[in-house]
C-alpha cells in the first residue's frame, strides 16, 4: 500500500520509519521543505490515522503544550503500509501444526461462535456465523435458500494463505458444522475463481460427527 500513496506522503512516512520517531522539523529537513509544508502533510497523515505523538519514550506520557516539539512514531496502521510476510509465517506455522492444529483453529471459532449466539435455534446461530471472521463482518451474510441457508463471504481474510494451503478453509467448514449441528458444503471457493465463499448448511439432518475433519466435497455447482 505503501507506493499507492503519494510522492510526498510516502517521503514522510518513510523519514519517521527510518527514525523511529521525528520531528516535524525534522521531516521538513528530511525532505527540504518548508515547516509549513511539512506540518500540513504530517497533520493529514496523523487524521488518516497513520501517525501519532502517542510514541514509546521511556513510558512519558504523550506530548502535550509546554513541551519540546512533539515527536511523530508510526501507528500499527501506518506500519502495516510497509511490506510483510504474514502469509509465509502463517503457511510454517500451519506445516508444523498439522492437523491437530488446525482443530484447535475449529474449537476456537465454535467456542467464540457460541459466546455471541443469542440463542440455540439454527436461524439465531446462523446470525452469529455472521461474524465468524471478524466483528459485524460487512461482507459476511447469510441467505435462506429453500430448506438451505447460505453463509455467503465477499471477502476472504487470509486468501493467500488458503490458495497455498486450502485445509485452513476446513476449519471454518468444521467450526460451522458443529456450531449449527448441521451438515456444511462449501460449494463456491475464492480458490475456484468463483470471487467468494459460499458455505451451505443443510437443512435437513444433523451433521456427522462433531470431530475436526477436512471439507467433504462440494456437490454440482449451482448458478
């Protein structure tokens, strides 16, 4: 995200990565500009939420009036702007877990899952696997489809990693299955090109087992 910021703004945030923490004098030095200039980027990068005068120092408390020039540190927004590798460590990590760790994921979805149901019947529970990724997940609905209902995901949240190693999608598949006691299909997959996840819990008949197992596969695909 980093280089899809402007010339001016990647200068900046770039000068106080390489500080830890600077000025902004220091930024209008670094980047041979005016103070004016320099304090009006810094401004607008603090109200993006990318930088903050809330800076490690020793356990001071943030600068305020009266003191020296306040200092300006990256927050964990404007770090996460610079390149990472969560989907390498995330990929080692799963390789030495195995299957036993991926039925740890399962139990911790299911347990999270059951705190934030308001209630046992199917469509109560299906509210809550609304938010099986994240909190009042936007791009996460659920859809009643005759007898089925379809827990449809617009956005996957670890896409590269579920390309790479597809058995991470069988924890969701799992945590749904035993949260709603029903069976779950996943019949579009971002990994089939289908650009979303639709996992169709059935309407009929208790799922098989409540042990982590992998996805069973998806029937004939359906438009």
């Amino acid at each position: 995200m980093l280089d899809e910021l402007s010339e001016s703004r990647r200068r900046i945030l770039l000068a106080i990565k390489e500080r830890s923490a600077a000025s902004i004098s220091e930024v209008a030095r670094a980047l041979k500009v005016s103070h004016e200039a320099a304090r009006k980027q810094v401004l607008d990068l603090q109200r993006a939420g990318w930088i903050s005068t809330v800076c490690a120092d020793d356990g001071d408390d943030p600068v305020s009036a009266g003191r020296p020039a306040a200092q300006y540190c990256l927050t964990p927004a404007g770090e996460n702007l610079f390149p990472k590798n969560y989907a390498a460590l995330t990929l080692g990590l799963l390789d030495e877990a195995g299957a036993e760790g991926l039925a740890r994921i399962a139990d911790s979805t299911v347990q999270r899952l059951r705190q934030r149901a308001k209630g046992t019947s199917i469509a109560e529970r299906l509210a809550a696997a609304r938010e099986i990724y994240f909190d009042a997940d936007e791009f996460t609905s659920v859809e009643q489809r005759g007898e089925t209902c379809v827990v449809i995901e617009k956005n996957c949240p670890f896409l590269d990693v579920a390309i790479a190693h597809p058995a991470i999608c069988s924890t969701t598949v799992s945590a749904l299955r035993r949260f709603t006691g029903r069976e779950v299909v996943r019949e579009r997959r971002f990994q089939d090109g289908d650009g979303r996840c639709e996992f169709h819990v059935r309407g009929s008949g208790r799922a098989r087992n409540t042990r982590f197992e992998p996805e069973p596969p998806r029937s004939d695909r359906k438009p």
